[in-house]
C-alpha cells in the first residue's frame, strides 16, 4: 500500500470526483423530473451553468495546458553546454507558433521522461 | 485500430441520435422533463468521463505498492555512487 501522502491525495481524489459526479448527475438528470415547488431546487444553479461552467472550466484547462513551459534544465559540467541550451531553445521553439494542446502534453511527457 | 474504430462508432451514433433527437428533426412529441435531461447529454458524458478519470488516478495513487526498502537501498547507492564520482574529480 501507498503511504502518508499518496494516501490522503488519491483518497482526496476519489472523494471530490465523487461528490462532483453526484451533485453533477443530480443536477442534469434527476432536477427536471422533481416538482419545481421543491425546496431541493433552492441547492442548484439555473440549468443553464450546468453547461457553462464546465465549458468555462474545459477552457481553462486547454490554455493552461497549452502554455505549461519546461523547467529550466541545469546543463551541469559533465554535458556541453551548448548542447542542451539549443536543445532547450528548439523546444521552446516548437512551443511558440502553436499554442495548441499537442505541443504542450508533448512537453510535459518530455519533462517527465527526462526526470 | 478496433478500438479506435468502436470509439468512432459510439461517436458517430451519438452524434447523429442527440442532434436528430434535440432539434425535433424526428418529429417526436418528447416530454418536457425528457427534453430538459436531454440537451445537457453531452456536456454530462464528458464530464462524468472526467469524474471517472480523475476518480481513477486518485485510486491508483492510494493503493500504489511502495517498496521502501529498495528505495532506501537505492539512496544509499546514489550517496556511495555520488562520494565516489567526486572523489574521482567530477563536480556536481
């Protein structure tokens, strides 16, 4: 098993997406079926956000992800330096025209393999 | 290539049954409550696919097997690899 805080983040994770899907499905599939004199309807947003604000938040998510830039590698002495400073201008490069999705899930899997 | 094919296929279905069905194009008379849980449908898989993923990851990061001691005994080797190197000249 896991420990300390891998524990407390995944069950962390498991609790809120949970609790997203439950008020998520409450509000689009069980709200229209219950009288609208019901006081259940006062804990809901207009149906309206139910759309809205989750493609606001898929929005968010794509710019961040697009703009998310590579940490600054130390080169250290064993390496030219020159090397891995062009290897770092041509990913950054490769980041600037397109400021799309591709380029930055690319990164950071590049980032994670070179750690 | 199965899999991408059956994806697509789920895709293309639901993607002609929630328009056909939103728009009136099939001329049923649905209920209003019917329709109201309908033209939301999308928006609701894509986020209870989120919800799913998310829920999934936490998991895994909760019962993922830790092997403490081959992490403690791959720390040492770093330390002894590290004063090894270093004395040998490399800096760090």
């Amino acid at each position: 098993m896991a420990t300390g805080t891998d524990q407390v983040v995944g069950l962390g994770l498991v609790a809120v997406s949970l609790i997203i899907f439950t008020y998520y499905t409450a509000w689009v599939i069980l709200l229209p079926f219950i009288d609208s004199q019901h006081v259940i309807h006062k804990y809901f947003l207009p149906r309206a956000y139910a759309v809205a604000i989750p493609m606001a938040a898929g929005l968010l998510l794509l710019l961040f992800v697009g703009k998310s830039s590579p940490p600054p590698l130390d080169p250290g002495q064993g390496f030219g330096r020159t090397h891995l400073r062009r290897c770092f201008h041509t990913l950054a490069l490769l980041e600037a025209p397109c400021p799309a999705v591709t380029p930055g899930v690319f990164l950071l899997s590049f980032k994670a393999a070179s750690q | 290539m199965m899999k991408l094919a059956q994806w697509l296929w789920g895709l293309a279905i639901l993607g002609s049954t929630w328009p056909a069905l939103t728009t009136g194009a099939l001329g049923l008379e649905l209920s209003l409550s019917f329709q109201e849980v309908l033209w939301p449908l999308p928006a609701y898989l894509l986020v209870s696919a989120g919800c799913y993923a998310l829920g999934t990851v936490g998991y895994c990061v909760a019962t993922f097997h830790d092997c403490e001691d081959a992490a403690r005994e791959l720390q040492s080797q770093i330390q002894e690899a590290r004063a090894d190197l270093a004395r040998r000249g490399l800096r760090f």
